[in-house]
C-alpha cells in the first residue's frame, strides 16, 4: 500500500502482543517499511492473552494515536489458538466495518473507501468499505506481519 499510495500513506505502525520473542515480528516489518512498532510484552509464563482481551489492548492503542487510525491489517488468526476472532472483536468495539480473508487490498485516498478482494469457496469477491476499516488478511497477504495501522 505504501508503495502505490505513497505520499498518502502518513505511517505504518506495527503492534504485537506477546513473550519476549514477538519482537522479531516487529523487526521484520520495520525491515518491510514499518515507519514504528509497539510491543505489548506478554511474560513467557502467562498463558496467551485471549482473543477479546488483545482486541481491547488494540482498541487502546488505536485510541491513543493522537493522528487517528484509517485502516488495520490483521492476520486471520494467531498461530496459538488458531480462534481467528481478534479482527472482528475488534471491529466490533470499534464499531468500525471490517472485511475478513482479505488476499487484496486497494485502498482509494480520494474516496475514503476500500476495496478488498477475498478469497470463497470457489473463487474471489470483492468488497468495498469506508475507511476506517479492519481488515484480517488470508495466508496469502503479508507473511509474518501481525498488524499494521494506517494513517492515510
């Protein structure tokens, strides 16, 4: 999205909830173009944090940007539980749209709008919403990047 979008991408902000070792995650996408990151540390001894709990701490985090939030790109489901439930929790709270599975996303600036290609049963649909919006993304989208807010 940077890419296409250049000057109108403001920042990218990765944020990851997890043990002392999530922050390769976030190594990774600053090395991808990750203007920041945020560390939600999780102790090694804790049992993974739940699904509405991390979709709160994200619904915090979002309301702490002082230049707002346009748009998030989750995975579909965290490799621990595999409960793929935190992006819609999150909209959810956020009472923001949301589009799930997404294998595409292009977003129009002028418009405010976003048009997200999904992978069904048996081909492609596209979607289109007004941002801000949530968006968990197929195992096809960006490997390795948890979630990445924009600022657009």
């Amino acid at each position: 999205l940077r890419e296409k979008l250049k000057d109108e991408v403001k920042s990218i902000k990765v944020v990851t909830i997890g043990p002392p070792k999530s922050v390769d995650t976030l190594r990774t996408a600053l090395a991808m173009g990750a203007d920041s990151g945020i560390h939600v540390e999780v102790p090694d001894s804790a049992p993974p944090p739940e699904p509405l709990g991390v979709a709160k701490a994200l619904r915090a985090l979002i309301e702490k940007q002082k230049d707002g939030v346009d748009l998030v790109i989750m995975g579909k489901q965290a490799i621990d539980d595999d409960a793929g439930q935190t992006g819609q929790m999150l909209a959810g709270l956020m009472n923001w749209p949301q589009a799930t599975f997404a294998s595409k996303i292009v977003v129009d600036p002028a418009t405010k709008e976003a048009s997200v290609t999904q992978e069904i049963d048996g081909g492609l649909q596209e979607v289109k919403a007004k941002l801000p919006l949530i968006v968990t993304t197929d195992l096809r989208y960006v490997p390795g990047l948890l979630i990445t807010s924009m600022n657009i």
